[in-house]
C-alpha cells in the first residue's frame, strides 16, 4: 500500500490456518513493502502511457486500419510486458518473504504447505500468461527451489 503499509485480506486467515503460514504472508507483504514493487508499477505505467503516447503521433498521419493496428498491437505487448513484469515482483517477494519468515524464527517450509491449500482452494483462474501472479504450481516449485536458503536463516526458538 502507499507509504509502505502493510495490508493481508481477511479471507486469507482461513487458508492460512497458523501463525507461520501467517508470517510468510506477512513476510511476502512487508517484501513488496521493502522492493518498493508499488513505485515501480506507477514508473512502468507512466512509461506506458507516454510509449502509447508516442505511438499515437507517430502513427497520426496513417490510415486509421494502419493506426489501430499499430496502437492495439501496443495495448496487448505492453499488457503481457506488464503482467510478466508482475509475476517477477511476486516471485521475488515470495523469495523475500520465505527470509524474512525464516529469520523471525517461522519454520519457511510452511509457505509450500499454505501455497497446496491455496491450490486446493480450486476456483477459476487465468492462464499464468494471463495473469498478474505466479501459477500455484510454479509458486510451489519456485518456494522449494528457494527452501535450502532460507533454511540457513531459520533458527526455530
């Protein structure tokens, strides 16, 4: 949120069931909090703004069929650019995250179990190219990837 805050929606809390799985919530939030992903979408946003803008002088003078396949062709690249750009920011929260879990003392291998009872959740979702977050599947495969680090931060207490 703006100014660093730190939000978790409510309907979280029974997906989430414990106080780890809580932290590597927590933990995924306060990172996107600290990569400051918020400034950087409002930077990539008014980039596109201004490329669209470019665009449509530079194709002011051509027929319209040719501008609007030039400014349509725009809309959907920079719409998959940003979307990808997204899934980076959340990989690399889910990477912080399962850190800063580990070293406030949450045992990090709780983010894959909170991340099978997401997926178990079921509910329509968009193909990843489609969408602003990681597949479930990969989100999985990427936290045990990242595990073997953030077992070196994890002192349980």
């Amino acid at each position: 949120m703006p100014g660093g805050k730190v939000v978790v929606y409510t309907g979280l809390l029974p997906v989430t069931q414990d106080e780890k799985s809580l932290a590597v919530v927590m933990g995924h939030e306060i990172a996107h909090a600290i990569a400051r992903h918020g400034n950087q979408r409002m930077s990539q946003g008014l980039l596109v703004q201004f490329g669209g803008a470019a665009l449509s002088v530079a194709v002011s003078q051509k027929p319209a069929v040719v501008q609007n396949l030039f400014l349509q062709s725009f809309g959907i690249g920079t719409t998959l650019g940003v979307l990808s750009y997204s899934r980076k920011h959340e990989t690399e929260a889910d990477k912080m995250g399962l850190m800063f879990a580990a070293m406030a003392g949450y045992d990090p291998e709780a983010a894959i179990a909170f991340w099978e009872r997401m997926a178990a959740g079921g509910g329509q979702k968009p193909p990843e190219l489609l969408s602003t977050h990681p597949s479930d599947e990969r989100r999985i495969a990427d936290l045990k990837k990242f595990m073997p680090e953030a077992k070196k931060y994890y002192k349980p207490q």
